[in-house]
C-alpha cells in the first residue's frame, strides 16, 4: 500500500501555493494524501514566522503529537520556521526527522529519498541558491483560480521583516517557463490566474527575452481561456506606471492592486528602511488613481514600529483618508529574530500598540463602508467560489477584489456552476462584502470548448 501524507499550511500565498507543489511532489513519489495527521505516515508543517503569534503556533501543533511518534510516523517542518531555526527544530521536537526552508524545495525528490533509507534527520537549509521551485507536479486544491510563483525570495532590507532571512534571495522564474506554466492551465481549465512573489513587481526575466514585469501581464492576459489575472505583492519602490498601462489595456488585468504601505509618516518609512517617502508612495497612488478605470487599492499597515510617536500614527491615519484603501490589513509590531529593528531604541508599549491599532481599523472601517457604498447600482462581474453567507445566496469576488454575495432570481434558474462568471447588480454595502442580484449568468467565454469540457466534475455543480 501506498505511504500517506498530510500537509497543514500556514502564512501567506507564497506558502499556500508551496504546500501544492510540495504535494503534487509527494504525489509523483508515490504518496497519497489524507485529511487527518493521524492517518497520515508523513505529516508536514508548512510555517509562517512573520509575526511571533504565527511562529508559536508552530510549536503548540508539534507538542500535539510529540508521543504520536512510536506510531512510525515521520514528521516534517518545512517554510519560514523551519528556515530560521534550523536543527534547533530537532532539539525543541525530537519526534521531528525532516527540516526544509523554501530556498531548498527544488531539492524535495533527493530529500525524501534520504528519509525513504530511514535517515534520521534531513536538512534542507542552505540560502546561498540560485534556484526557484518549478516543479510539473502541482497538486492545485482551487479548480477554477491557480496561482503561479514568478519570483521567490526578497532582496529588500525592510528592518522588522524576517522574509530575507527565511525565503533567501530574489530569483525570478524566465518568462517562457511563467507562460508555458500559464498556458497549460489554461488547457486545464483555470480561468484565473494569480501570479506570486514576496515583491511580484520587482521580476526580472533571467531569459535574453527579458520580458518586463508590465509586458508579463499583459502576455499573460492575452492566453486563451484567461479570464482574470490577478498579482501580488507589489512594493512601492517597484511599482511603475506601465503596470497601471497594463491594466488600462487589458481588461482581463483585474482592477486591483495591493501596495504595502506599512506607515503614513516618511520618518517612520526611513526608520523601517522601506525606501520611499509618504510622498513618493502618494506619486504612485495618484498613477493608480488617473487610470481610465476605476482600481481598488489595498495596503498593509504596521502600528507600534519602534519610535513612532502618536504624530507619526495621526499620518498614518491622514494617509487612509487620502488614499481611500478598499481593504487594509494592519499588525502590531512583532519583534523577529535575526532583524535590524530589533537594535532600534523606544519601543511602543503593547497596550499602546493595541489602542493604535483599534483606532486605525474603525477608521478604515468608515472609509471602506463609504467606498462599498458608491458599488451600489453598478453591474460588476464576480467568479463563483462557493455558497453565500445566506441561504439561496452564492458568493464570489469582483474584479476588484471584493467578497461578493448575490442571488440568483427564479427566471434565471437553472444550476449555478462554482467556477462561472456571472454578471451581478449590486443593491446593498456592508463594511466587509457586498449584497446583490444577478442580471445575466453565466457569462460567456468561461474558457476554451476543451477546458471547459475537462472541468472537474465534483468540484462544478453545487446542487
Ligand atoms: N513583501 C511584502 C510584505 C510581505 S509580509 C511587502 O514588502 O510589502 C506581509 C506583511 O506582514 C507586511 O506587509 C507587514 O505589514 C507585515 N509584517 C512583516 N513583518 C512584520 C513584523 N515584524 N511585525 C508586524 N507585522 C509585520
Ligand atoms: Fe519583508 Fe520588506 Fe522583503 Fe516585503 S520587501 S518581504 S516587508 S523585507
Ligand atoms: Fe510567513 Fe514566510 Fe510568508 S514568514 S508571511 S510564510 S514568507
């Protein structure tokens, strides 16, 4: 019989799309997956070490099943955790035999095979690598949306962040293995495509084609069968305006872009070694804002960064009103090891940490209500992911990005396909999502006659 594996994922896209690659890996070397790690003879720890929180999570899931060894199971931590403390792991949680950070995934077959001859612990940690993780072998838990890595690593020095440190340096996949990539899934029936990166923008093409980040969109957007292309993270030191080109000429560019600001106050920007000024963030916005078609915005906000005084914060908020965000996600500052910040001197006092960051939110509450509300009365095109916060509703997003639950009106009945566009008027704004019906579904073009004939059969009708 076949050996078992089960995966848990933590952290960011990156690491979701990861842990599919790593099972489609496991797949191909003869695995099997299972819902449970108790069933499991292989369970595998993606992890996330970007906040304390996230990185302490970790370890209470490993104590869960430190007597579960004896049953011959093999345990694995792989990602941001496994990356920075390294054998420490084998110390913390003996009943842990594999160690692997993302810079080393590329080596999983040979990895695997050494604890196949029953290796006692295997490594995979060197950073010093020119290599990304392409692998033919995806295992995709998403039929519809497909995420595809285009650069791994991050060469940035932003003080408070551990990525340099876990995921190593920047590399950039070639354009003609990105597309290829993006073309098969198209075949395969995936209509949105979401293109990956801890810095999306900052891709360099190591191909002689050196394809630019802008003209990878667009190249992407014009393969048969796409419909939406999605991409993220962009880092406003990269961010040009032949992207916001890129999206005025491509409507299958989605209307959104997330731009991790992380403070309002330049002062507090040069502290973080974020190099940009809140004005020269501002000069990318307004690229964003001039477009011809309406662009959501979508940040990420830091409070409490070591020094930042209550003037600092009020600019951060001055900055939500300015900008007008339609999403923000916002953290306390969480000291990691291994970062320049921790050097820096006047820490901010937890609870005041937890007052900033409650003021920030409801302010951005109001903003976000007050943007939702101006959707009201438009049509806007939603990809269908699932059933509705209701009942008879279904919910989706928008191009934009927002969580969309509509209804569907008896006239229009017949099966509602998870995976088909439909076209939806919107008649309420909540501060989160939006309320509306449909007026024509499913729309058209849902990919070529062959993708759509290969769709996958339990996943495309909800009953
Ligand atoms: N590469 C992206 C960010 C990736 S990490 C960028 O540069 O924008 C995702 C978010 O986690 C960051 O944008 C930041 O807001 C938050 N974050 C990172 N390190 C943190 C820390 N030490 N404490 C609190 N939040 C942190
Ligand atoms: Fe971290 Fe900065 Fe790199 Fe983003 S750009 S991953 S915040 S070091
Ligand atoms: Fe976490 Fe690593 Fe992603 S620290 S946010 S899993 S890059």
């Amino acid at each position: 019989m076949s050996k078992t594996f089960y995966i848990e994922t933590f952290g960011c896209q990156m690491n979701v799309h990861d842990s599919e690659k790593v099972a489609g890996t496991l797949v191909a070397f003869g695995y099997r997956p299972v819902e449970s790690p108790e069933e499991a003879d292989l369970v595998l720890y993606n992890t996330c070490s970007i906040r304390e929180k996230a990185a302490q999570k970790v370890f209470t899931r490993l104590n869960q099943f430190r007597k579960a060894r004896t049953g011959g199971k093999i345990f694995g931590v792989l990602g941001c955790v496994g990356q920075q403390e390294g054998e420490k792991i084998f110390e913390a949680a003996p009943h842990v035999s594999l160690v692997v950070g993302s810079a080393s995934y590329y080596r999983l077959p040979e990895l695997l095979a050494q604890l196949e001859r029953g290796e006692r612990h295997v490594t995979g940690l060197s950073l010093d690598t020119d290599q990304t993780f392409d692998t033919e072998f995806t295992r995709r838990d998403n039929p519809f949306r497909a995420y595809i890595t285009i650069i791994e690593g991050c060469d940035k020095h932003c003080a408070y962040c551990v990525v340099p440190f876990t995921r190593g340096p920047e590399r950039s996949r070639t354009s003609q293995s990105v597309l290829g990539e993006a073309r098969r899934l198209a075949e395969g029936g995936y209509t949105e495509i979401q293109l990956l990166g801890q810095n999306v923008n900052s891709y360099r093409d190591p191909s002689p084609a050196r394809v630019s980040f802008a003209e990878l969109l667009a190249r992407v957007a014009e393969i048969p069968g796409i419909r939406r292309v999605r991409f993220t993270t962009s880092h406003p030191r990269d961010f040009t305006r032949e992207i916001v080109e890129a999206i005025e000429s491509h409507p299958k560019l989605c209307s959104h872009v997330h731009l991790p600001v992380q403070s309002g106050s330049s002062e507090v920007l040069r502290r973080m070694q974020r190099e940009y000024s809140r004005e020269q963030y501002l000069e990318r916005i307004a690229w964003i804002r001039q477009s011809k078609r309406p662009i959501s915005i979508t940040t990420d906000i830091i409070v409490g960064f070591p020094g930042e005084r209550e003037a600092d914060f009020e600019q951060t908020l001055t900055l939500l009103d300015e900008v007008g965000y339609d999403s923000v996600f916002s953290f306390q500052y969480s000291p990691r090891p291994n970062t320049a910040s921790l050097r820096l001197e006047d820490a901010v006092p937890e609870e005041e940490k937890g007052r900033r960051l409650r003021v920030l939110q409801e302010r951005q509450k109001q903003i976000q209500l007050h943007r939702y509300e101006m959707f009201v009365g438009t049509v806007e095109e939603v990809l269908v992911e699932g059933r509705g916060g209701r009942e008879s509703q279904w919910k989706g997003r928008t191009s934009h990005n927002i969580v969309l639950n509509f209804t569907v009106a008896e006239v229009q009945a017949g099966p509602v396909n998870l995976g088909d566009y439909w076209n939806v008027r919107i008649t309420q704004a909540g501060p989160n999502s939006l309320v509306g019906e449909a007026v024509a579904g499913p729309v058209d073009s849902l990919g070529t006659p062959a993708a759509v004939a290969a769709r996958p059969g339990p996943f495309s009708v909800l009953q």
